[in-house]
C-alpha cells in the first residue's frame, strides 16, 4: 500500500464537507415548488386537440413536511378536470385559468400555480399555439 504525498487531504475535504453542510442547512427556503407535465394528451376542447401541460405549483412559506400532496394524485385530478371540462368552445386561455384557478383551490399548500398548454398543430390550424397562466392567493 502507497503512502498518499497528502495525507491529510482527507481530513480537509471532510471538514471542508461538513461547513458546506452546516451553512446549507441553515440557508433559508426562499421558494420550493412542484413541477410535472403532460406530454401529448388528446382532449376534446375546440374539436379533437392533443396537447402538452406543464404545471408548476409553488407552495405556501413553511409548508409542513406532511402537507405536501403526492403530484401523481395532482395530476390524475389535472387529467380528469381537463377531461370533463364542460365549454368546449372556452378560449384556451380561460380553459388555462379556470384549470390553475381549481388547482389553487383544491390545495391549500399552494400559494402559486402557473401552467402552460401548448397546442398542437391541426388541420384547421397548421402551427402550435401556447398559452400560459399564473394565478397566485391574494395576500
């Protein structure tokens, strides 16, 4: 076994390691948020469509380790709202915020949704289309 030309590298990274540790457990959570998204989801909105979600949930300040929610029930409920969403002829865009607006509602930990749906092209109109939308509690 060779001797190491540094032989006390390991006890510097070691407590290098564990300062980098301690000051970043006491740093402060400035925002900690969920993010999912669908990809290529057919929905009968404005005729047949297929398009991408990405939600993003921003939650409260001192969510509690227990509040948070499992984001594959999120997006099951997500999938079903969209589903069942009752004006087919709805801008996107209201199609958009009454969907972040029931997020919002639905989950007391979220402070912040913001999603975007992204339109595939179709026949009709032969070029993708995005909507975004951010709705947050009022204070």
């Amino acid at each position: 076994m060779s001797k190491s030309p540094y032989p006390f590298a390991k006890i510097v990274l070691y407590l290098v390691g564990g300062l980098l540790l301690n000051s970043a457990a006491g740093a402060k959570v400035e925002e900690e948020a969920l993010s999912f998204e669908i990809k290529a989801f057919p929905v009968d909105h404005q005729g047949p469509q297929v398009i991408d979600v990405i939600a993003d949930l921003v939650y409260v300040e001192g969510i509690g380790d227990k509040d948070y929610s499992d984001f594959e029930i999120i997006r099951a409920e997500l999938i079903e709202w969209m589903t069942a969403y009752p004006n087919e002829s709805d801008y996107w865009e209201v199609f958009n915020r009454v969907l972040c607006r029931r997020l919002l509602e639905t989950y007391p930990m979220v402070a912040r949704v913001s999603m975007v749906i992204e339109v595939y092209p179709t026949f009709g109109i032969q070029y993708a289309h995005t909507s975004r939308c951010v709705v947050a509690r009022s204070e």
